[in-house]
C-alpha cells in the first residue's frame, strides 16, 4: 500500500470519526434537554434574568380603586355620593313660571260668573223683601228693580278687567326671569355641585348619585332642582347616561348607584321616562344583558363587588317616591325606603351646624329602637346613611334680593363648608359604631370636604367588622 492509499484511508477514517462523534454529541444533547434547561434557569433566576417558565403573579383586582373592599357585600360598602348631583349649569324654568301665571288668568273668568250669581241672588233677595213689604200691585215695581240691579253689574265687571290684565304682569314677569335675574341666583341657592359635572365627579370617585328630575312638556324628563315655579332645569337624561355608560365601560372594575329622589310633574309619566332611559343606556339590545344589578329575591343577601364586577352588573338603580308610579317595573328598579332610612328623614329641618349635629346624635343615640323597630316592620336592619346637607337660612333673603347682592353665608356654598370637615368626621365618629351598616355619605361642594377621608376610613372599619382583615384601604380619592 502506498503513502497516497494510506492517507486516502487515513482521512476517510476520520470524517467517520467525526460523523460519529457529532452524531453522540447530538443524542446527548437531545436526551438532556430537560436538565439543561432547569440548569439554565437556575443560572438565570440567579443573575436576575427573568425566568420565562414561572408564572408572573397577577395583580389583586381593585374595586372602586380598593382591593381589600372587593369581597365585601355590596351592602357592606360605605359610598361617597352627592347630593342633587346634576345641580350644575341650570337654568330657571321662566316658561312654566309664565305659564303658571297665565294659568291663573283662566280664573278670573269663574270668578267673574261667581260675582255674577252672588250679585244675582242679592238682587233676588232685595226683590223678595220689596215683594213681601208691598201690595201685589205694586210688585211691578219691585220686578223693575230686579232687573235693574242685575243690569248694574259694575263691580263684578270691574273686578274681571282687573283680573284678566294680569296676563301683562305675568309677562313682565317672564321678560325678567330671563334677562335680569342675576347668575350668581342660580349658583348660590339651586346648584349644589356648580363646576363639577357628573363626569368630574366620577373622574374624582364619587360612586353615588342623587338625581332630581323635572318633567317638561308634560311628555319627558330631564335633570333639575326645586318645585313648581322655584324649578331650574338642567342637562337631558341622555346627555348624562352616555357619560356614565362611557365611563363604566372604560373603568370596567367600578361599581356606582344611581338614586332618583325628588320629582316635579306628573309622576307616572316621569317614572316610566326614567326607567326607558335606562334601558335604552345600560341594557344590551344585542345580548339583553343589563349592566344594572337585579336584587331578584329580597331574602337573599347581596352579591360581593368582586360578584358585581364579573358579572358586569356594576349599576345599582333605586326609585324613591317615584317607584309605584312606574309601569311595568323592571327587577333592577330597587325601592328606597324598603332598604336604607335616609337621613334627611330627621334633619330635614336643620339649618346651622350644632342642629345638624344634634339631629344626628339623638338619632343614634336611639339606635337599638332603630334596630329592633326595622327588624319588625321590614324583617331586617335597613341601611343607614349621612346625608351632611342643611338648609338655606331666611335671614336677610329677601333684603339681598332687592339690593342685587350675594346674601353670603346662606349660599349653598357656604353653608357646605360650616359641615363639611370637623361636623362630618364627629358625625361619623359618634353614629358609625351603632349601626351595623352604613351605606353612603353625600355632601354639598363636595370638593371642599373630608368626603373621601370619612369614608375611607368607615370602609377600613367595614373590612374589620365584615371580613376581620385590617388591611388598609385605598379608595380612590379627588386630586
């Protein structure tokens, strides 16, 4: 054999040899793939290199911005809520004051058929008498004086020309309301959130809404405060829901209430407009699924707000004296005396801080009749609520008026801040222990108040009481 044939067979020799040799390395490798990999991971997890086989921890759910609240009941939650919440950019109702008045020109007309009939049998009666004091004979005469008394209707004609003019005043009155009474009317006496609109107020964590609504053309509902003539109006029903439905879809772990108190029209027509807008805003045409939360069987107890959140019903409706008006009840319309006494039940009538406080401290102070008393009639403990609101003062009202000046203290505005922060936190402090649920504490001006601060703090007590955590909360708060 030759050098050329040995080393041909030399260098065939070893291309097999490494043939087999990458061959082994890779059967080895494939069969300890496994152990290479928990090495590699090992080395990893110990130079701080993310480790892509463990799984990331989940962030808890946060609901209303607080994770240690999420496993309480809905009814075990305290909110923060405004009072008349879309009391913002209203405007007086100068149309229906105008028509009340002409309204009341309409009776001048039977007031002047009464004067006529009045004035009618005094001439009958005078007839009668010269009747009687006469011969028949001479009852001509007494005929003649009937008619012409009954021709001599001057007063009761007078009388109606005066009433009727009236409808002069009443535009007057109309020309006024709407040119010359002053704006800052409307903010300091109807408008209990003025630059806050509702969007602001979920924006900052308000979580319950008080609506008063009005009834305009006799036919649809929008928002206002106040009565009859005393009535400012506010935004459309539609303008508000779309704010909310927008807001809960792009926040999708919160949970809010909706609360339709005081009315002004005719009930029926404006229950029914409500519960409509409802539907039409916050059920699904498509699926039929409602993102308002059905309390189906009143025995039961509620659902937690971790329960509300995943199942997106995270709206609760309650109708105060509206709710036996509206036909064809839906089971997400809740009735609001059947489950929480409202506060302004008996301090309706208070006007200055130290009444406001007493009101509240004598009604907790009576807490085990409370108790007993709803266990009784309602065969359970109602929720209670701190409505922290108080009346406007008379004094020098009327005076400001005539002068075209701000009367002061007795703005909403004012009276807001005499409550709002130390009247608030001793309220809490003193009723907070005696009930075993407190449901919401809405204010005026909210923006100047320890709203958030005083519910927080009930919520932390909520958790201890309900779950027997002390986790601290964190309920969102304004900025």
């Amino acid at each position: 054999m030759d050098r050329i044939q040995c080393n041909t067979i030399l260098f065939l020799l070893i291309i097999q040899l490494l043939l087999l040799y990458v061959n082994l390395s890779q059967s080895k490798d494939n069969n300890n793939f496994p152990n290479y990999a928990i090495r590699v991971n090992k080395r990893d997890a110990q130079s701080g290199t993310p480790n892509i086989n463990n799984t990331v921890a989940k962030e808890p759910l946060k609901c209303n911005g607080d994770a240690a609240i999420c496993d309480l009941r809905y009814d075990q939650v305290t909110y923060p809520g405004t009072h008349n919440s879309a009391a913002y950019n209203l405007e007086f109702d100068c149309n229906l004051t105008v028509r009340n008045c002409l309204d009341s020109v309409s009776v001048c007309s039977k007031q002047y058929a009464q004067c006529l009939l009045t004035y009618g049998m005094q001439c009958d009666a005078q007839t009668s008498a010269c009747k009687q004091r006469n011969p028949q004979w001479l009852h001509w005469l007494c005929e003649g004086f009937n008619k012409t008394c009954r021709s001599s209707n001057a007063l009761c004609t007078a009388w109606n020309a005066v009433c009727t003019n009236s409808d002069r005043v009443c535009n007057v009155w109309g020309n006024a309301c709407e040119i010359d009474v002053p704006d800052w009317i409307i903010t300091c006496f109807w408008e209990n959130n003025p630059g806050y609109p509702v969007l602001r107020q979920l924006q900052d964590g308000i979580r319950l809404f008080d609506f008063d609504t009005c009834l305009l053309n006799n036919e649809h509902g929008v928002f206002c405060h106040g009565q009859n003539p005393a009535r400012a109006l506010g935004e459309e029903l539609d303008t508000v829901f779309q704010v909310i439905l927008d807001f809960m879809n792009s926040n999708p772990n919160e949970v809010i209430t909706i609360e339709f108190g005081d009315t002004d029209g005719d009930p029926q027509i404006l229950s029914n407009y409500i519960q409509s807008k409802l539907a039409q805003y916050f059920v699904n045409q498509t699926t039929g699924h409602s993102m308002m939360y059905s309390m189906s069987d009143p025995n039961k107890p509620w659902i937690t707000l971790r329960e509300m959140i995943n199942n997106n019903t995270r709206i609760v409706v309650f109708f105060g004296r509206i709710y036996n008006n509206v036909q064809n009840r839906q089971p997400w319309i809740h009735y609001t005396y059947e489950w929480f006494t409202e506060s302004y039940r008996y301090t309706g009538n208070d006007m200055t801080p130290e009444q406001l406080t007493n009101s509240f401290n004598g009604y907790c102070a009576t807490s085990d009749a409370v108790i007993r008393n709803d266990t009784q009639l309602y065969g359970k403990v109602r929720w209670q609520t701190i409505d922290d609101t108080v009346g406007i003062l008379p004094t020098n009202i009327e005076e400001a008026i005539k002068m075209g000046k701000s009367p002061g203290p007795v703005c909403i505005k004012d009276l807001a801040l005499g409550i709002n922060f130390d009247v608030l936190k001793n309220i809490e402090a003193f009723c907070y222990p005696r009930f075993p649920y407190y449901f919401r504490v809405r204010v005026d001006h909210y923006w100047q108040s320890s709203l958030f601060e005083v519910v927080r703090k009930m919520n932390r007590q909520n958790v201890i009481k309900f779950l027997g955590n002390a986790t601290s909360t964190n309920s969102a708060n304004p900025t």
